[in-house]
C-alpha cells in the first residue's frame, strides 16, 4: 500500500473513467485528490467530499509500474469503491483474490457479502 515515511506527506490528482451500471455503458470521468500522511492514504472524489482509505491494492503491472486496482472505503467501511483499471481482466484475474483480502480485512461478512 502506498505510504509515505514518518513525518512526510504529499499529494496527488486523480482521475477516475469508469462506466455506470455495467461493463457495456458509456464512459464517464471524474476527478478527486489525494494526500499520503504518515501511513495513510486518503483520497477525495469530485463528487463525495468524504475522505476515502486504501484498504486493498492489486498487483503492479510490470510493464506500466501500477495497481492493477485499487479499492477504497471510509471509516465507517462504507460504501467501498474499487478503482480497476481493466474491468474485464479483474474478472477473470483478480476478483476472488480480492473478495479474499476484503474478507481478511473485515469489509465482507455474512451480511455484506
């Protein structure tokens, strides 16, 4: 998980495509910013002024040096977002491994998952 040392922060820009409803809909874009403080990641949305956690990340991509995906919650662990970068290929790739990791992590239940 992305952290900075003790004592360091920084900040970032986002910018999330993502298709509402299904893998087949249109396009859309938003953007957000983010700040490492310490040993936390947060990260704020256009639309949801509610600071989010890195609570998961995916693999790094050898080639591009990134997060195949990345998934994000709140305090209160709710909602999650995921941030993927192939929906198709986190199907088929990383979905159980990461339903696993929610699941360690606390976020998947007999109620929520």
């Amino acid at each position: 998980m992305p952290q900075a040392e003790s004592g360091n922060s920084s900040a970032f820009s986002l910018q999330e495509k993502f298709r509402a409803g299904s893998v087949d809909a249109g396009e859309k874009v938003a953007f957000g910013y983010g700040m490492i403080h310490r040993e936390r990641t947060y990260v704020y949305m256009q639309d949801d002024p509610c600071p989010y956690q890195v609570v998961v990340v995916g693999p790094i991509n050898p080639k591009k040096k990134q997060y195949e995906y990345v998934i994000l919650s709140n305090w209160a662990r709710f909602p999650m977002i995921g941030l993927v970068r192939d929906l198709r290929k986190f199907y088929a790739e990383y979905k159980d491994k990461a339903e696993t990791d929610l699941e360690k992590a606390g976020f998947l239940d007999d109620v929520s998952g």
